[in-house]
C-alpha cells in the first residue's frame, strides 16, 4: 500500500507545484489580455463618439474624413499603483487655459509613484466651483509632449481614492478638446506636472481630418 501512495503523492506534490508556477502565469496573462481589451474596446467608443455623436468636438467637416484617434498600444507597465497624500488645507490654484483665461483649481493633494525606476509626484486637482464630492484631474505633460502627443499636454479624470492608494491608468491618458478644434477652453498643466520621462502610453498627437 504505501509502495502505491508514495507515487501518488509525488504526483500530487509535482501537480501543486505546476500550478503554482505555470498556473498563476498563464492566469496573469488571461487578466492582462482582458485588461487590454477593455482599453481597445473604450477606444472603440471613443472613435464612435467622436464621428457620430452630437456633442463631438469635431467639427462637421472634420467628421466626414474621421478615420480614429492615434494612440500607443495597450501597456500594463503604465498602469501604477501610487502612493497618494490628501492636503489637509486645499489651497486655490489658478491654471491659465488655451483661449487665455483662467480657472481656479483646489490643490487636493498628490499622487507619488515609480515608473522606469524614478520616484515621481503630480498634483491632484479638483474643481473649485464643484462639489466637495466631485473627482479629481489630472493634467500633466512629459517627454512626448510636442512631439508624439499633444503640445500642451493631457489629462486623466481620477475617482477620490478611498484609500491612501490609487491606480493611475496612463493608457486612459486623453487630449483636451483644444487638440482637436478651435473655440474650447482647456487649462495647462502645472509646472509641477511636467513629467521628465517619456509616457508612451494612451493617445497621441491628433491627426487632422480637414
């Protein structure tokens, strides 16, 4: 008897430990390829919204030959966890826009997380005529900034973390309306969010369809 279960368990100890070690990969892959397909389809959405849809920044001509927005390919490599510190006192700050006015922002704290191993540290605004409830913005340019993407730099809209954490999903990282057409009014980024590296991750420079 023990002849039979000596095998038996070597089997099952050697099944454990392929799990382990080729299981949890090939489940990491299968929530990484989920992952990029849920980009691809919102960029999907996006295209449509931006051809069809009424409250489209493009204009009409513009529609007719629309054919997609750019961007760089899903990479879950710019999707970081970072640390976020809340400022108790929520200072004014005054961001000058596109059609050269400006608009106040409440400085609600800021996002510290590593990417191509260098600490960085963006501000986190919020509008200062909404609701204490209200999300969060994000502007911000780097080194592709005027070269693969928009020169004045883009934006992600954040939920108000719940935790001392945050995801910052750069694949999700948008052109103001002011990269498409003229007459909106689109704050820049501030100083503090001039990012040195390069993000290649979410969309690109605007090709125009005039």
């Amino acid at each position: 008897m023990k002849k039979v279960l000596i095998p038996l368990l070597i089997l099952f100890v050697a099944g454990i430990l392929f799990y382990t070690l080729y299981g949890s990969a090939s489940s990491e892959e299968a929530r990484e390829s989920k992952y990029v397909e849920e980009i691809i389809q919102k960029r999907r959405d996006k295209d449509n919204f931006m051809k069809h849809d009424e409250q489209s920044p493009l204009k009409p001509e513009q529609k007719e030959s629309f054919a997609g927005l750019k961007y760089f390919e899903p990479d879950p490599a710019y999707r970081v966890e970072a640390r976020i510190e809340e400022n108790k006192k929520k200072d004014l700050l005054v961001l000058a826009t596109s059609d050269n006015k400006q608009k106040p922002f409440k400085k609600w704290g800021y996002a510290i997380f590593t990417l191509d191993g260098e600490e960085h540290r963006l501000l986190l605004l919020q509008s200062a005529q909404g609701l204490k409830t209200e999300g969060l913005f994000l502007a911000f340019s780097d080194a592709t900034s005027a070269n693969e993407t928009y020169g004045a730099g883009r934006y992600l809209d954040l939920e108000i973390p719940k935790k001392k954490t945050m995801i910052i999903d750069f694949n999700k990282a948008y052109n103001p309306y002011c990269a498409y057409t003229d007459g909106f009014s689109c704050p820049f980024p501030p100083k503090e969010n001039n990012l040195s590296v390069a993000i290649r991750a979410g969309e690109k420079t605007f090709q125009n369809y005039d």
